[in-house]
C-alpha cells in the first residue's frame, strides 16, 4: 500500500494473531467457502473458526492443522510473515544495463528471491544490431511480454515477429536474440530458472 507519503506499507501488517487472522479469512473466502462448512471439514466449533478470523483466541497446531487441510493449504500459508510489500518502481527510476553491441538496455525489476528462481527485467531497445543472449543455465526459460514497438526474436536460427501486447515464452539455455523492429520498443522479460 501506499502511504501518504508516497512510500510503501507493509499490507496486512501486525501482530501475528491479526496475520493469521486475515490469512484464515482469506483462504476461505478464496475456497468460496461458509464459516459453518469450514468448521465443519475442519472438525471445529463455527464459533472457534469465527474466533480465530476475528484475530481472537489461541489456536492449537492441531486446530491450525486441520483448518489448513480443510482449506486445502500449506500450514505454512495460514502463518506466512514475510509477505512482500507493494512496490513500485517508475519509469527511469531502475539502473540501466546497456548493451554495448546493440540499441538495447535491460533494467532489473525484481531479483530473484533465495526461495525462488525468477528474475524480471525491463527491456527496451531501438532498431538496428540485434543483442545477441549467450545460453544461461540449462531448464531456464524466458517469458518475454511486448509492451510497445515490436521486436524480432530468434531462438535457435527460429524467427518470430512480436508486436505491443505479445506474449512469448522460449528455453533460454540456447543462444537467443532479440531485435528492435520499432523505435521505443519496450518489453517485460522474466528469466526463469529451474
């Protein structure tokens, strides 16, 4: 969320109680589920499950247990603290990371956490020498969304043309390239990897 003061806010902040709160109410809501028929597959009392989405009361891991399984969930889900807040980064406010060989510039969004393997750039680009990507790891995929312009991207000696609204998704672990068909190409590029 952002604050009054153009900063960010951690959403559904708190004491761990008020978490675990939102997260059950949540996690129901999500399920499409009732109070009452939560209750039920979780074999609890309504008025335990109301307690507890309240921020009120002191589950047991048993109570918590079952009501994640009910909702079909990780334990792990009901009790998450980490949960990231909102970020924004604006136009031209990420570093650029120019290409020395072509028209092209690729700014890091969003680096990839230690318990994930993704990482989102933004990429823009003008006409003329193509970047030309050296195979990353092998498993890893890119997924590549055509924001303005259009750009030629060439995987393996295989061409395709993308234009403003463009999705593409292709293995990374070869030499692939991308080529600005338009001046002020802009695309979102996240870099997966297994």
């Amino acid at each position: 969320m952002v604050g009054m003061d153009g900063g960010t806010e951690t959403l559904h902040g708190g004491s761990p109680m008020s978490r675990l709160a939102h997260a059950l109410k949540r996690e129901r809501e999500r399920h499409g589920l009732s109070l009452s028929e939560t209750a039920k597959r979780a074999g609890i009392g309504k008025s335990t499950l109301s307690q507890l989405e309240s921020g009120d009361g002191n589950p047991s891991v048993e109570t918590l247990w079952a009501i994640a399984t009910a909702l079909d969930v990780q334990i792990s889900r009901l009790l998450e603290t980490d949960r990231p807040p909102l970020s924004v980064i604006r136009r031209g406010e990420a570093m650029p990371l120019p290409s020395t060989d072509a028209e092209y510039s690729a700014a890091l969004l969003s680096a990839c956490p230690p318990h994930a393997r993704r990482d989102v750039f933004l990429v823009q680009m003008e006409p003329g020498a193509a970047r030309v990507a050296q195979p990353h790891p092998v498993g890893t995929i890119e997924h590549l969304v055509v924001s303005t312009g259009a750009l030629r991207l060439t995987v393996d000696d295989d061409s395709i043309d993308l234009t403003a609204g463009d999705y593409a998704r292709h293995a990374g672990d070869g030499v692939h390239a991308y080529e600005a068909l338009a001046p002020g190409t802009m695309a979102v590029c996240i870099v997966e990897s297994s």
